[in-house]
C-alpha cells in the first residue's frame, strides 16, 4: 500500500481527475492507502462548448408545490429563493 505523511496534500496521492473511492488507514505520522475504484469525469459539455440537454426541465418542470408557513425560516427561503 502507498504510504504518505499526515501533512501531504492531496495532489501528494497522484490521482487523476475523476471521482475515486479510496481506503485511508491512519497510524501515528503515516497514512497507508489503497485506491477502491475510480471513474473518469463524465463528459457533460459537447465539443462545441454546448451542454447536453438532460432533459430535468421536461420531466419535472412545473411540478414543484409551494407550501407556507410563516413560523419556518427555512422553508421560507426555499420558497423565495426557488420558487415563483
């Protein structure tokens, strides 16, 4: 298992870009480590600098349900903040 310092960073792990799922073991000044899996980034922008429609506007446009209550802060901001 790879090993490092506790003050490395992590660029220290050589990990490339992506979504990775890794196993730590710390001791005193040392932590061990084993990469579990990892995933490329998943390209979500076309060449042309467009996004791919994924279609959540489509499916889920207009369905959100605005609920009051004037005692619940929070729900107050979701409801100026998000909905019309």
């Amino acid at each position: 298992m790879p090993t490092v310092t506790k003050s490395a960073t992590l660029d220290t792990l050589g990990l490339p870009a992506g979504d990775h799922l890794v196993r730590f073991h710390v001791e005193a000044e040392v932590i061990s480590f084993e990469v579990a899996a990892s995933q490329p980034p998943a390209a979500t922008i076309e060449p042309d600098g467009a996004r791919k429609p994924t279609g959540f506007v489509k499916k889920w446009g207009g369905t959100a349900e605005k609920f009051e209550d004037p005692e619940d802060v929070w729900l107050r901001h979701i409801n100026d903040k998000h909905l019309r």
